[in-house]
C-alpha cells in the first residue's frame, strides 16, 4: 500500500553517513524534525513517534491513567492489538457491536458502560471514520476518555479533523500494512498536556527527562516507564512518508469513488460516517447471502471482512481464553481488582458484528490504479455477481 522511493533511501543514507541513529544525541534531530512536521501536518499540540501502533496505544492509556479495576470498550472488529493495550496495562476490555458502517455501534457503547468503564476506543477500521460526535457526546456524559484507533486510517478525517485528534488521543501505526510505513513505527497524538507528559515518561522509561529538551518542562512525577522509543533511521524515513501521505489517500479516494459509482447502481455501498474523510484502502458493499460471499470474493480478488482472523472479536483467542499474561499476579483476568468486571466473553457475544462481517465483501483500492485497472474490477464485480444470487 505505502509508496517507497529513491528519497527515502536518500534519507537513511543521510543518518548511516551521519553516524548516530539515536534519536536523544543525533546531530541530524530526525526525531525531533519528524514530530514537528507531523504537528504542523495534523494540526496537533503534542506529538510521540514510538515503536509502534501498539505502543502508542498503550502509552496513551497510561496517560490516562488507566489500569487495574478499569474497563475499556473497544469494538468488536479491529486488530486484536487494541484489545491488547488494554490488557497490557493492567485494564479489562469490554467488546462491543459495530454497526452498519463496520465502526464502533454508538448505541452498544453505551449499552455496554458501567461504573467502571474509563475509556472507550473507537478504531476508524479499514480507514472508515466512526461517528465521532456520537461517541464524543456518550463519552462525555458519562465521564468517559476516547482514544481513537487511528492505525488503519493514518491522515484520515472526520469533519474535517485529522482522525486521531477527535477524541482526548489518538494513535497511528507504520508498521508494513499501512498508507505509509517506516518498517514498524507508531505515534500518539493528543492536544491533552497531562496525557502528553506521562505518556512521554512512560515511552522513554522515564530516562528521557535527563537527556533531550523536550522533557525539559515536564510537571508530571516520574514513574517506571517502557522502552518504546523511535530511532532515527525509522524517523528519517517517516518524515519522506509523511509528505506522500495526502498524496496517497487523495489517490485513494479519487479511486474509490471512481469504483463506487459505477458500482453503486448494482450494490448497495455500507454507509459511511465521513465518506470523504476515510483513507478508504477498500469499498464495503453489502450483500444478502452471506454463505457465497468467499466465493465471490475469490472471483472478484476482493475479501470478506469475517474471514480476516484476528480482526474478528470471535478469534481473540488469549482474550476470550482470559490468558493476559505469564505469570498470574500480572494477568488482568486473574488480579484481585478486576475480579468483579470480567465479561462473559464467548465466540457469539456480539451476533451483530458478526452479521455485518458475513454480509460485506471488500473491493480493494489501490491508490496505483489506473481507469482501466479499474474499469477491469468493475467488469469483474459486475460480471460475477451471479455467484451471490
Ligand atoms: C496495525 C494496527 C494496530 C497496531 O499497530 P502496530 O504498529 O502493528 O503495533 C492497532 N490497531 C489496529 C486497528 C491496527 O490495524
């Protein structure tokens, strides 16, 4: 999906020819060049590049204190990472439906908050926006932090806001099945002071305050922090990508509409939150019988959300086995504070979500395609479409 080239290799060249590939004591300060252009590029107040998409979840919870004795709602279709950071830092994540735009269901949202529920996670799945103003209003009136899952949907926005600053944080991903990729990277975004400052801490294992200037203001207490800091090679190649980055969802969105509407007067297109906004790597169609949708799928070289493994709640085997971590004073599903907010995970607990998956097939956007490419997929889609009468 990402777009590499000779600038890129410039790049790298420019850090290997400098010597350090540290981020902290590098003369070149890609890392710092990087996070300054990526809030400029979002319109962001704070910005940390880290290891990952993963990472930068996870320090996000942890700049919302979040931990033992916590519930967090996430949806049921998204990468099982999200689910994940929850469980890493000690929280307890609850599964909720998505609805017919396969984004979080605001409704099961809030069906589903208690009085421990802390946060919420919104994931923008397959760049498709969630409703950010129905998530954003249910969060507030029940006290709720939003961090949104920005990491399919890398530039993305909804009304006109970079996804990832719609909410209290947001994180991206890099890593290789990205819009844009620096082999595995990530970054939070927060226009949050007090979210910004522990996640900073915790992303550096609290040793960061001693080196750069960038901690130099910090007010937050240190604490025992995690090991997730860029390196500046990664960052070097992030900052080429960042400049293709609006380049290629605009690619992306010509080719979709382009495939859309001379699809749209044979399917019946899944509604969007933004349509505009999305980073749309492929168009959902929704279709009636869903025991032919592998088949067709096959036919088309498109794909069938419900058969995409770990995206699909129902195949999160370590959370649904309640498997959190080796040793059991450090499992969430086995610590004394969560004993009592423990869901009844099962393989059918969100039977809507699972709906929705079977009875949706993916037409893949390339933002490469030319007019015939895509005229060919047309055909294709159109042309085998009796495989779902
Ligand atoms: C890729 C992805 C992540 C994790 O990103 P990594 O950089 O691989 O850690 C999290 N959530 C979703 C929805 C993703 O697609």
């Amino acid at each position: 999906m990402f777009r590499v080239g000779k600038e890129e290799i410039e790049a790298v060249t420019r850090v290997i020819e400098n010597g350090c590939f540290f981020k902290i004591n590098s003369g070149l300060q890609e890392t710092a060049h990087c996070e300054e252009e990526m809030k400029k590029l979002f319109n962001a107040e704070y910005v940390i590049t880290m290891t990952s998409g993963h990472a930068a979840l996870t320090a996000a919870l942890i700049g919302m204190g979040i931990g033992p004795g916590d519930q967090v709602i996430v949806p049921g279709y998204t990468y099982i990472s999200t689910a994940m950071a929850v469980t890493s830092v000690g929280a307890i994540p609850v599964i909720a439906e998505i609805d017919e735009t396969l984004t979080l269901s605001p409704e099961d949202f809030e069906r589903k908050i208690t009085k421990h529920t802390k946060a919420v996670i919104p994931v923008h799945i397959q760049g498709f926006p969630c409703n950010m103003d129905k998530i954003n209003e249910i969060a507030k009136k029940h006290n709720i932090l939003v961090l949104e899952d920005a990491c399919q949907a890398d530039g993305g926005t909804y009304k006109g806001t970079r996804l990832g600053l719609c909410g209290d944080a947001g994180a991206l991903s890099f890593n290789y099945y990205k819009v844009i990729s620096c082999g595995e990277g990530g970054a939070l975004l927060t226009n949050n002071r007090d979210i910004f400052e522990k996640a900073l801490i915790y992303h550096d294992s609290s040793a960061v305050a001693f080196f750069g200037d960038q901690l130099s203001d910090v007010e937050s207490q240190l604490f025992c922090g995690n090991e997730y800091r860029t390196n500046e090679i990664a960052s070097a190649i992030l900052r080429v990508q960042l400049g293709r980055l609006d380049g290629i969802i605009a690619d992306l969105r010509r080719n979709r509409d382009y495939i859309a509407e001379k699809l749209s007067a044979h399917f019946k297109l899944r509604p969007s939150n933004d349509f505009n906004g999305g980073v749309p790597t492929t168009l959902a169609i929704e279709i009636e019988n869903a025991d032919k949708a592998k088949e067709y799928a096959k036919a088309i070289d498109g794909g069938c959300p419900i058969f995409t493994g770990k995206h699909v709640y129902s195949n999160w085997t370590s959370i649904l086995a309640k498997n959190g971590a080796v040793n059991p004073n450090f499992d969430p599903f086995k610590m004394e504070a969560n004993k009592d907010i423990i869901p009844d995970y099962s393989p059918d607990m969100c039977p809507k979500t699972l709906e929705y998956l079977s009875k949706t097939i993916y037409v893949l956007i390339e933002p490469s395609w030319t007019k015939e490419e895509m005229d060919a997929i047309v055909e294709k889609a159109i042309a085998n479409k009796h495989i779902l009468d």
